[in-house]
C-alpha cells in the first residue's frame, strides 16, 4: 500500500525548519590612522535583561599566532571575559572562534540551529572591541527573540566599533 501525501502538506514538512530565525550581524570596524595598528579582539554575544551571558555567537582573535600567545590576550575583553570567558573551555572557545577581521565592514551569520535553545524574551546583542595598543568599547543592542521571528535594530560604536546592525530572518 502506498501512502500518498498532499503536496501542501509535504511542502509544509519541508518548509518548518526553514522558518526558524536566524541572526544576520553587520559590524563595522572602523579604519584608523595610528602610528601602530593592530586588529581588535572581538567577542559577539547574547545576554538578558540583567546582563546574565546566555550564548557565546563569535570571538574574533589572533588564532594564527606562532607561540599559541592570542588566547593569552582575551581577557582584555572584560565584560565578555568576566561574563562568560572564562568559564568556557577551549574547545567551547574553538566553536565560535575565528582570526581577527581587517578594517571594514564584516558579516556574520548565526544559523537557527544554533539558536534553538533561546527562549522567546528580550535579550542584548553585545559586541565588544579590544585592541592592543588601542582602546576598549562595548555596544548593546537590545532585542525582541521568537523561535520564528523578533525584532532586531542597530547602535554604533564611538572608537573601536562603527555601525553594527541586527537583523532577524
């Protein structure tokens, strides 16, 4: 016997998954004209209300460094490293890490899959910035999270960050 389903219910089957939200971040790290420049550090997360980390989605560092030193130096993001940092270990690091980008504009896509775990509520897209030599800044944007959907905005940074935009798909 053959079991013959109704293509509207088999494009429904197939399309659940696909309507999960995703994150899509623009971050923009300004161009600076120093005697010494180095790139910054970067950590991206989520955290509540009362600024409780929920989830690690990037940290941005020297992973090339010959001597293994860049990890030594992610302290210097404080509020990240205070919040959830530390407590991580390095394979947890390893999943969200990534080198440190160039001056400009740089993407970053945050699959539903890896999101599956957030509660509907209002949290905070956190990014903060350290660079060597350089100074320190934090930028929050706070935001509305469904399972399918939210609200999402925008904040810009004064020295070490430019323009990060949020958006939820």
């Amino acid at each position: 016997m053959r079991i013959v389903l109704p293509a509207a219910l088999l494009s429904g089957l197939i399309a659940s998954p696909a309507m999960a939200a995703e994150l899509n971040l623009g971050i923009e790290i300004p161009r600076m004209t120093v005697a010494e420049y180095h790139r910054p550090y970067v950590a991206i997360w989520i955290e509540t209300p009362d600024e409780t980390a929920v989830k690690t989605l990037a940290v941005w560092y020297d992973t090339k460094n010959a001597k293994g030193e860049g990890a030594t130096w992610l302290k210097d993001m404080r509020q990240w490293w205070r919040r959830t940092g530390r407590s991580l270990d390095k394979a947890a690091i390893n999943g969200v890490s990534g080198p440190t980008k160039a001056p400009g504009k740089q993407q970053l896509i945050v699959p539903a899959a890896r999101l599956a775990d957030l509660k509907p509520g209002a949290y905070s897209l956190v990014v903060e910035a350290a660079r060597e030599v350089g100074g320190r800044e934090v930028v929050r944007i706070p935001f509305t999270w469904t399972a399918r959907s939210g609200k999402g905005g925008s904040a810009k940074g004064a020295s070490e960050l430019g323009a990060i935009t949020l958006t939820i798909k």
